[in-house]
C-alpha cells in the first residue's frame, strides 16, 4: 500500500501531529516515515534552543513514566541523531548497539537503525509482518501482470487520442506472490470502454473482459486492510471527456485523388464543381417562370398557379392514353412547392367513382415511381380536361428522348464491332423498372405505362416511371375484374422486355424485325441479358417475382453502385458542413461591427468588447505581408472563423490599426464577446 501526496495543508497538520504525539512504528507496510526536520543534504538537524518548545512541549528532557525501564531508548537520537541532554539526567537510554540488540532479542519497539529514519536513503518498500494472520487471497480469475496491462492501455488510449489519468506505480510482494496496484486500471478501462474501445485487447476473451476486477473490492465485501486500493480513501475521479476539434474540417470517404500539398486550391474544402452545376441548373429551371403577358395558360388552377409548359413539341400526341396530353410545372398556394401537372384534354368524367383509384395509387411509394397527389377535372383550359398532380423533378428527360431523340446519349460510331449502349446500363434499366413493378403488383395495380415517353430519366442512371395511374382513370373498363388486372400485369412485363430490346439496338423499330434484333443481342451482350429480354419480350415470364429471381445477381450489382453514389454524395455533402454556421457567424459580425448608433451612442461599435470585435476582423479579413500588400488567405479566414466558432482557448493578439495598442485575447473570449454584443442588440425585439 502506499501513501497518496497530500496538500500543503494536509503536510502541516501531519508534522504538526508528529511533534506533539510520540512516535509509533510503521506497521501498515508500506514504506517509513519520512524525518520532516532533516534537511535536504542529509546532514543533521540541531536540536532547538533553549528557549524554544521541545518535541513533547516542556523546557527539558523528556521524563519516563514510573512503569518504564531505564532501557527505553530516547527519542532524541530517534529525530536529531544525539540527545544534549544525554549528560544532564536524561534517564533514557542512549547508547543505539544495546537498542540494536533489543530489537534482534524481540523486546524493542522500535528499531532506530531502520531506513526510515535516514533521509538521505530511500526507504524499503515491505510489507506488515501482520499480513500472516490476513485471510488468504485468491484472485476471481488468472490475469497477467496488471502493471503491463496498464501499460499497454495508456499506451493505446495515447495512440487513440483519449485522454486518461496517468497509471499509478504498484508494488510487488515476493513473498505473498501477487501485486498491489492503485485503482487507476479499472478507471482507465472504464474510460476506454466509454469511448467504444476495448483496453484489454483482442487476445482476451469477453468473459476476462468483463470480470471483476482481482484487486478491485467494493466497499459491501469484506476488505482486506493489507491488500486494498486507494478507492477506500480517496473518490474516484470522473472521467474526462476531451472536447471535439469543431474547428477542424473532417472529409468522409471516399476521397479525391491524391494531391501533393502544393497541388491543392480552394476547391478542395467545397463541393464539386459538376455536382454544384447541375444543383444550381436544377435550381434555375424550377424558379423559371413565363411573363403573365405573353402567356396563354390560366394563371391558376385550383391551388396551383405560375404554370409553365414542359412539353418540348407542341404536337398532339394520343398514342398512349387515347387523347392528347400536356405537362406543365405549377407552384402550389398551400406548401410553396412546385409540381407536375399532367393535363388530359377532352376528356369528360363519367363516373365519379373511376376517379377514386387515385387514392390506391397515392399509396404505392418506390424510388423509381414518380409519386401521384390528387386528381380532379376542370374548364380552366377551355374544355373540360382532368389533371393529375405528380412530384417535379427538374431537368429530366424520357428514356425516348434519351436514346432516340436528336441528341441521343449513345450513338452509333463508324466501324463499330462492340454494343452501342453499355451492358450495365441495360441491367440498371431492367433493374430499377423491375423494381417498380414490384411495388405496383404488390399493391394490385398495374403500371400499364412502360412506354419511352413515359420513363423519366431525372439524373445519372436514375429512371422514374411517370403518368402511373392516368389509364385507370380513363380506361376504367379495362381492370374491372382481378382477371383483368392479372392481365395488365402480365403486359407490363411484355412491354418491358420489348423496351429494353429497343434500347439494346438503339433503334424504336427494333421489333419490326425481332428475331434479327435478338441475333445482335446474342453477339454484343451476354447469354443471361439476351435470355432475360427474350422471355419478357414473348411472354414466357408469368410474374415479376419470377423474373427478378433470375436477374438477382445483376440486382445486387446495381445496388453496390447504388450505394457508392450515395457516399460520393455524402463525401460532398460534408464539405458544405461548416457553411452554416460560418455564415451565421459573419451575419453576426454584420449586425455588430461598423454600427452607426445603438442605444443613443454612437461610438457603441467603436468601445468595450465590440472594440475587441473591430480588431479580430482586421486580424482576419485585414491582413498585409512585409510588403503591405493584402493577403487573400481563404484558409486563414476559415480557420480563425471555425476557431471563434467552437471556441477554443488558442491566443491571438490583435494589434491597433496605429499600431499603439496590442491585446493577447482567446477565441473562446471573442467568442464570449460575439454573444454578448448580439444579445445586447436583440434584447429590444423580445421585450
């Protein structure tokens, strides 16, 4: 067991007791009292004058009760080495070989010859004869060396950045064969654990992970007063928590290339430049409105107003639905939002219940199924028309427009002897429609529009199938009876091998001639492509269910590439984190530096903590090099703003612009500051 340092207050009360109460052996076996009197060196103190209080508080030598023998050996040569009283009637004994006799003969109580008592050599470290009549120790369970366990899990809480209390020293006992440790193991591994880490390590299984500790022992066990740990005395401190870098920018995975310190820019901590274009073209298109002048169109329709054609033709086309039809994108009065609105024209409802199929429909939900919101018919155009409200999605084009329109994505090149559309585009296509006829079947339903015109394609490798639900509103008649829907939905997966074998030969006619289609499907692609088309295309493929058991390797390819897109943007995403709050932060600077007046003063901006605020804006934004020239250092402004923002307790010193004044202030005092100044200015809106 040992000895805790105590505080300067504990130290004096401790020598104060020595001086006024006798000495008594060390039996708790740890290690001697340490001489308080000694001096540095190692030499001996003198003893005190004459007038001055003696260890046991009277003028003169200490007197022996009548029970004590003249071999009582004095305290003096105990504490100062020689006892001046030795020749003037001390009656103690003063001569250390008979008291080294004594104490080898058993009658001493004291043994002067102990280390302890010699400052200048460091004391033994044993253990209290006494531990013999203790109760045997057997530990719960077999550990190693607890000081190398405690070793190795500060060596790997230093490596993982926590931050723990420093291991205390223990001591070994070579006649009793196991180890005194202080309690500060358990409490490192209890931190370790805190923070998601093993501390023991993977060689150690789970259940000596989680015993008890050998040498730990609750307060409700009984205590062995030989072989305890600090925990009785003194509180186990509380874990410390080290503070998160919030200053600091973190990228996820995955990441760029790799780029050599001088071939990184500004770029670097932002978005990328093609994700950030095709954001804001999205952006522009879905606020692009037509001039209420020049505009045909009602200007509004029910809830919705601002409405602008997105047909590219102006064309009537009623080769799907039977009657001609417009898509236009409308602002909704309720929500703000913009939507698609697909108007049929000439078109009379008859019953009022074939429209209430829209409320099954609003119910299938499918990332690849552009969602419907409500139907209902109107006059507004003219005639009498029926609209249906889906999702907009900005920039989109149909599968038609992609592969067969005036500029389509692949094109056919000169001597060319592979495929013209890549073979993992085509699975993703069959892949994503598969999955959308899944959730449509599921539910009873039928798409009835795997049609060219009618799949969006909303960005890369992404398609939509749009206008679900329109023919069971017009064309009611048709999915009367479960028969009938079974039927439907057997031609959705009819119309889907027949649409992918047209994608595969670039070619909206490649039924015309089928069987030479399927030939170049059979040399440019594989086996398991050309076998799944052919069985969609001829019908042999009697359930969707059926159909993705055959492609579900493919299925899982698409969703691995499905998942790394989601973390590339997730990767982009994280560098637009900080943005937030910086901007916070600068409107907060907006509304304090530079103020004209505030609260009748118009030197408010210019005194106390806003002064301070003044300065840390020219430190950041206000900078010059040796030569007086301006430094434009975006990653020192973004550093010094995401310091101030988490607060940190860095010190910068801000310099006047006369250069008379100089302050050495933290961020996490500006910081204080900002708060404080933008209190003041918005403490007369809450009133």
């Amino acid at each position: 067991m040992t000895e805790r340092p105590s505080t300067a207050t504990g130290s004096n009360r401790n020598f104060n007791q020595a001086l006024t109460s006798p000495l008594r052996p060390n039996t708790s076996g740890g290690p001697g009292i340490s001489v308080t009197g000694a001096s540095p060196t190692g030499s001996r103190t003198p003893p005190p004058n004459e007038n001055r209080r003696s260890i046991s508080g009277a003028s003169s030598s200490p007197r022996p009760k009548a029970k004590e023998s003249t071999n009582t050996f004095c305290r003096n040569i105990t504490i100062y080495g020689y006892c001046r009283y030795q020749d003037k009637g001390c009656a103690f004994n003063h001569d250390p070989h008979s008291q080294k006799q004594q104490s080898g003969s058993g009658r001493g109580k004291f043994n002067v010859d102990s280390p302890s008592f010699t400052p200048a050599t460091p004391p033994k470290k044993t253990i209290s004869p006494n531990v013999a009549d203790a109760a045997p120790f057997t530990p719960k369970h077999t550990t190693g060396n607890t000081l190398s366990r405690a070793n190795s899990a500060a060596s790997r809480a230093d490596v993982l950045g926590v931050a723990t209390p420093p291991v205390a020293p223990q001591f070994h006992d070579p006649n009793n064969g196991y180890s005194i440790s202080h309690a500060v193991d358990h409490q490192q591994n209890y931190q370790l654990q805190q923070h998601g880490f093993d501390p023991i390590g993977l060689a150690e299984n789970n259940a000596a992970t989680n015993a008890m500790n050998a040498y730990e022992f609750p307060v409700s066990q009984p205590v062995n007063p030989y072989a305890q740990t600090g925990d009785m005395f003194f509180p186990q401190t509380q874990s410390y928590t080290p503070l998160l870098p919030y200053h600091r920018y973190a990228p996820l995975a995955p990441f760029p290339q790799k780029l050599l310190p001088f071939q990184r820019n500004i770029h670097g901590f932002f978005m990328s430049d093609n994700l950030r274009e095709e954001l804001q073209r999205k952006a522009e298109i879905t606020l692009q409105s037509l001039p209420s002048v020049t505009s045909i169109l009602p200007p509004a329709v029910e809830e919705f107003h601002s409405l602008v054609p997105l047909d590219t033709s102006n064309q009537k086309n009623i080769n799907v639905f039977g009657y001609p039809s417009w898509a236009y994108k409308a602002f909704s009065n309720e929500d703000a939002n913009p939507y698609a609105l697909r108007r049929v024209e000439g078109f009379r409802l008859s019953n009022e219940a074939d429209i209430r199929i829209i409320q099954r429909w609003k119910k299938v939900l499918s990332a690849n199924i552009v969602t419907i919101h409500n139907a209902w018919t109107t006059t507004k155009f003219g005639d009498s028309s029926i609209i249906f409200v889906y999702d907009y999605h900005p920039l989109s084009k149909t599968l038609a427009e992609t592969h067969f329109g005036p500029s389509p994505r692949y094109t056919t090149p000169r001597h060319s002897v592979g495929p013209i559309v890549p073979e993992p585009v085509l699975w993703s296509y069959i892949v994503q429609i598969a999955s959308a006829l899944k959730v449509i079947h599921s539910a009873g339903l039928a798409a009835r529009v795997i049609e060219g015109s009618k799949i969006l394609v909303t960005s890369k490798m992404r398609i939509r199938l749009n206008c679900c639900g329109i023919l069971d509103v017009i064309h009611p008649d048709t999915i009367k009876t479960q028969d009938m829907v079974r039927e439907a939905q057997l031609e959705d997966l009819t119309q889907l091998g027949r649409l992918m074998l047209s994608v595969a030969c670039n070619t909206p006619t490649a039924l015309q001639n089928f069987q030479k289609s399927m030939d170049y499907i059979r040399r440019h692609y594989s086996m398991q492509l050309h076998d799944s088309i052919y069985l969609l295309a001829t019908g042999a493929t009697k359930s969707v269910e059926e159909f993705i058991k055959t492609i579900a390797n493919q299925a899982f390819q698409n969703f691995d590439s499905a998942l790394h897109y989601e973390d590339s943007l997730e990767s982009e995403l994280s560098r637009e984190l900080e943005n937030g709050r910086l901007v916070r932060l600068l409107c907060k600077f907006g509304f304090i530096n530079e103020r004209p007046e505030f609260d009748h003063d118009p030197r408010w901006s210019e005194t106390g903590d806003r002064y301070f605020l003044k300065l840390f804006r020219d430190y950041v934004f206000h900078s010059v090099d040796e030569n007086g020239q301006p430094v434009v250092d975006i990653a020192h402004v973004l550093s010094c703003l995401n310091k101030l923002d988490a607060g940190v307790d860095e010190r910068i010193m801000l310099v006047s612009r006369d250069s008379m004044n100089c302050f050495v202030v933290t961020y996490k005092e500006l910081k204080r500051q900002v708060e404080t100044c933008f209190q003041d200015l918005n403490k007369n809106n809450r009133r």
